[in-house]
C-alpha cells in the first residue's frame, strides 16, 4: 500500500511502487482529467504538478510521489475558475481538448516558478508539450493573460 496526497486528500493505493503515476492517478484514484499520450514522457498530455512543479506523470513511478503533493487538473480549482482556466475559455484555446489538461498544468508549473514569465519563458516552458490542433498562439496568449491576473 502506498499513501499518496492528491488533490490535498490523502488516499491508500494498492499499487507496486513502480506502476507509473499516470495510471495510479487514472486507473485507482480515477482523476481521468490526466491524459495518456505517447508514454514516453515526450507529449506532455499526462503533464501533473509535483509539489508545485510540472512533471510528466506517465514516465514517474508511484514512489517518486510518495510524500509530495500531487495536482491533477481536477484539484487546480474545485470550480475550473484558476486564471489559467478561466483564460482558456476566454481565448477559446481548446479545440478538440484532448492534450489541454496537460498544457494547463505545464503552464501551472511555470506560474508557480515564474508568476510574471516572459513570452521566451512561455515558449520554453511550453515546448514540450504537443497540440495536434496547433493552438500554441492561443496558449501562448492566454498564460500571459492568466498571469496578469494573478
């Protein structure tokens, strides 16, 4: 049994110690708001923040969380009103949706860094994460906008 705080509740997983946190997360906690992408940790689709900072929970095992903090994009707000989802809406960055939870809590990890980044901190912080859709002008858009707010 592994004891994993998400979402600021702790809970009691059955799992081995290197499962991958994605499925942990999907499969036993079911906070399927986190995707599955390529499950090498390149596409950023599975993206959670870890104590503050963004990872890729497809490639981390289990153990790696085990006395951190873990947020999914279901614990960023309990209502969907974080500055970053509120600034999605409004800049109508989703198009088919699937790889946005995933870039909402890279760009989570960057504000929680840097609260005011710059367009090239955007940019770097985001490159890791793939949207077929290609709305990076969007994304790009509305961290700035979510970070004035903040």
């Amino acid at each position: 049994m592994l004891t994993l705080h998400v979402n600021q509740k702790a809970h009691q997983v059955d799992a081995e110690p290197e499962m991958p946190l994605l499925w942990v997360l999907r499969d036993l906690l079911k906070q399927t708001g986190t995707k599955y992408g390529c499950g090498l940790g390149l596409c950023g689709a599975c993206t959670i923040l870890l104590d503050g900072k963004a990872i890729r929970s497809c490639v981390t095992p289990a153990s790696a969380a085990i006395g951190k903090q873990i947020t999914t994009i279901e614990g960023l707000h309990p209502e969907g009103k974080h500055p970053l989802q509120t600034a999605w809406q409004e800049h109508n960055v989703p198009q088919c949706g699937y790889c946005q939870p995933g870039q909402i809590m890279n760009a989570a990890g960057l504000l929680n860094a840097h609260p005011k980044p710059t367009t090239e901190q955007i940019r770097q912080q985001m490159a890791g994460n793939l949207c077929r859709c290609g709305t990076y002008p969007r994304i790009e858009k509305a961290i700035l906008h979510a970070s004035q707010r903040s």
